[in-house]
C-alpha cells in the first residue's frame, strides 16, 4: 500500500521542535524498547548486540514493531540533543567529521581484514601487518571504538565487534565505506570553494568534488571515476549497498500496487528502463509482470558488461533486452508504454534534468507514463527525523559531487512543465517503508506542443 507523499509529522516532533520533556521522552523509548524485545524473545529473534556474532540487520518486523523500533531512534537522539544542550551539541557536533576521517584510514588499510573476526591480536602484531605506526594505529582505532567499531576487552588486545565484522566480511558496504570516506568526504570539504566561485551550482565539471580531484572545467565525476577501473567498481559496490539498504529495496517498486504496471501488463506493453545499469529492475519486474517486454538501457561499457543471461529465470530473460543509449541524446526506443528513471533524475542540476527529459519526447506517444524513482523532499519537520536527515544528506552528497540535487514535489512539477507543457503532472506517491517516491506525469501533447531547445537552459 502506498501512501500520498505527504504526512503529520510522529508525535512529538512538530517543525523539529521539541515538545516533549526528558521524563517523557525516556519514559516512551523504555515503553517503546520493552515492545521491541519483547517482540524479539517472542519470537526466538536475538538481541540486538555490538557483540561480534549480532546480527547485521533486524528482520522484516510487522508494522507496529517496526514502528516501535523507529520511535526508540527518534526519541534517542532527541534526548540525546536536549541532554547537551545546543551550545554543546554545535561546539562538538562538527567535529563529527573527524569520525569520518578515523573510518576512511581503519577502511582503507583494510584492518578489519587482517585477523579473524573470532580471535583477538595485540596492538603490536596488528601493526606489524600494516604500514601505519603504532601511534597513528592505536588512536585511530580508539577513536572508531567510541562508534562500536572494535574493542579493546584488555590494554592493548583488540577484538572485533559486529560492526568490524561487516567491515571485514561485507565487501558492499566497505565499498560503500570506501566510496564516501575517499570520494565523498574529500567533494564535501571542497563544497565552500565551489560556491563561492560558482554559486549558480549547475555545472557537473564545478562541483566540490572537481575541486577536490582537480578536474574543473575538465570532466565531472563520473568521467574521473570511469578512468578508474578500481574506483569505478567501488562506487559500483557502493551502489548496490545502498540499494539493498532498508528504505531503498527495489520490491517497494516492484510490489507497489499504484506503480501502474497491471494494465501495462494485460496488454502486454513496454517497459524502458533509462539509464537501468544491469536490469536488477527489469528482472524483478519480470519474474512478477509476465507479458510486459523490458528494454534495459545504459553506456555501451555498463552493457558490455551485464550478465548473460540477466538472471534464472529463463521466462523473465527473454523478455528482457538491453540497448545502448545515452540519455543525453534522443530516445532510441520508440512508443513505450513506460519509461522509468530510477537514481536518475536525482544526480543532474535543473538543466541537466530538463535536458533527459525533452529527449524522451521525440519517442513519446499519447498516454505515454514517465515515472521518475527518487527521493521526494517533504516540507521541513514533515518527514519522520530519521529518514530526513538521511535524505537530507544524499541531498548535499548530491551538490557536492555533481552540483546536483534532491527535489520537492513542487520542483519536480516545474521540471516537467519546463521541459514542455504536453507533459501532464499526475503527482508523488511512496509506498510504505520507502524512503523513495514515484514520481509521474502522463504525455498528452496539445496542439503545438513542443518541446524548447536546450539551449533555451544554462548547463
């Protein structure tokens, strides 16, 4: 079931400001902790635990735990702010970066590698494997300990915790680590310089990130990373940890019953994937759509290097073709029923956008849908906090690797109508648990709808 995208804001928060009390407040995350577990026990379920054996990930809750466990992240880190106070939460919270610093040097040497997750190793002998000091060794460590990354059970014996464990077993979310500690953090520190030289913030090639590598007025960023075999793979890696992450599984799509594919299906229409990478979307659409075609389209090199055949099922293969195209030029793929833009739309500024959209039109028949898959900012205070401090983020992660953006409603009803007045806003829907919308507008040209020129927008 799929919700409009818009709500109240959870009880107490109203506009991020706090109406509740610290009595109330810790009263309501033990009331909320004891439905949690006893949820768990109920069911045989383990403890949440930093103990090296925890599991990595909750399992699937029912709706009204799972509502429980989010309201005990909530009301935490709301007591936590007002247990500091706002002169200290802002004179140590920017120093959180340091956090991020002491994780981009444990991940980069792999240190999570050197000794089995099972067994301890001193200091010394940990050191012994790497090409860090034992100083700069033991103080980054300490430091990503207060973050229950490792353990120091004795003076000088480190021990891994679950969280070390993923580091070391879960090569996704290190890539995803990796990423963000190397690439990101690097953009983000540049972002400054960036807009006060270019504060329009439009163009790929002057983002924080191109100040960063030294690439302005060169190549943005998927071109410095597409040189790179290594880095393009872990952003790769990266994508898909996130992907897989809770809030962004491709079922939420997949499942939605508003996404609008079951009469797309009876007749068996087309499905184009823009810019669909190796068709993990087209797959699952497959297995659960029996008659719709899907056409998967990316760069020739991502398509090159999809897997052949695309999954198990032989039914869903077949019907699954992909096509090299790029998104900047004109649509390929002639009268579609669908044409679907997931983790597209999202990493291009205005024009950019404007721009994939108008090149859609030449292939667009009446009635055509096109569904954007991304992000859809709330009014501020009107998301749960957790979930818009997570989107919020991705929204600055955005404009400092590509001087792109996260977008409201409102923005993306302008997007369409600037792109032309023959597309048709039908509105923002998001399924439930989703951190994603979906976006869509119908096309229905009017006498003399066209679409303007590129040129008519500033890249």
């Amino acid at each position: 079931m799929a919700e409009p995208d818009f709500a109240a804001p959870p009880d107490p928060i109203v506009g991020n400001q706090s109406k509740t009390g610290l009595v109330a407040l810790a009263k309501k995350i033990t009331r909320e902790a004891e439905k949690l577990e006893a949820y768990m026990r109920e069911n045989n379920l383990p403890m949440p635990s930093f103990d090296v054996d925890a599991l990595a990930d909750f399992p699937k809750l029912p709706e009204h735990v799972a509502q429980s466990r989010r309201e005990i992240i909530y009301s935490t880190k709301e007591l936590a702010q007002l247990a500091h106070g706002p002169r200290e939460s802002l004179r140590w919270g920017v120093w959180e970066f340091l956090d991020v610093l002491a994780v981009q040097v444990i991940n980069h040497f792999g240190i999570a590698k050197l000794f089995p997750t099972s067994s301890t190793i001193t200091l010394a002998e940990l050191q012994a494997k790497t090409s860090l000091d034992a100083t700069n060794l033991a103080r980054l460590l300490r430091l990503v300990m207060t973050k229950g990354i490792f353990r120091e059970p004795a003076p000088g014996i480190i021990a891994h915790t679950a969280a070390s464990r993923l580091l070391a077993e879960d090569g996704d979310l290190e890539a995803w680590v990796g990423f963000n500690a190397e690439d990101t953090f690097p953009a983000a520190a540049h972002v400054l310089e960036a807009l006060k030289t270019h504060p329009e913030a439009t163009s790929l090639a002057r983002s924080g990130f191109c100040l960063a590598f030294d690439t302005v007025d060169k190549e943005p960023m998927f071109v410095t990373l597409g040189r790179d075999p290594a880095r393009a793979r872990r952003m790769g890696r990266a994508m898909a940890s996130l992907t897989g992450g809770e809030g962004y599984e491709v079922s939420h799509f997949v499942n939605a019953n508003n996404n609008g594919l079951v009469d797309v299906d009876a007749a068996g229409g087309t499905f184009v994937d823009v810019g669909g990478s190796h068709g993990f979307v087209c797959v699952d659409l497959a297995v659960r759509y029996k008659n719709i075609q899907f056409v998967c389209q990316d760069l020739p090199k991502t398509v090159e290097s999809a897997p052949k055949p695309v999954c198990a099922d032989p039914q869903a293969a077949a019907r699954i073709t992909f096509l090299a195209h790029d998104f900047f030029t004109e649509q390929v793929t002639k009268g579609a029923d669908v044409y679907y833009l997931r983790w597209i739309i999202h990493n291009y500024s205005t024009p950019y956008a404007v721009r994939i959209l108008r090149n859609l039109i030449p292939a667009l028949k009446p009635g055509a849908r096109v569904i954007i898959n991304d992000h859809c900012l709330r009014e501020p205070g009107r998301e749960n906090p957790h979930d818009e401090a997570v989107m919020r983020r991705m929204d600055i992660v955005m404009l400092a690797l590509l001087n792109a953006q996260e977008r409201t409603e409102a923005e993306f009803r302008e997007l369409f109508r600037t792109a032309s007045d023959g597309f048709v806003f039908k509105g923002v829907t998001r399924p439930d648990g989703c951190r994603m919308s979906i976006i869509e507008a119908l096309w229905q040209p009017k006498n003399g709808s066209v679409a303007k020129k590129v040129s008519d927008q500033t890249l």
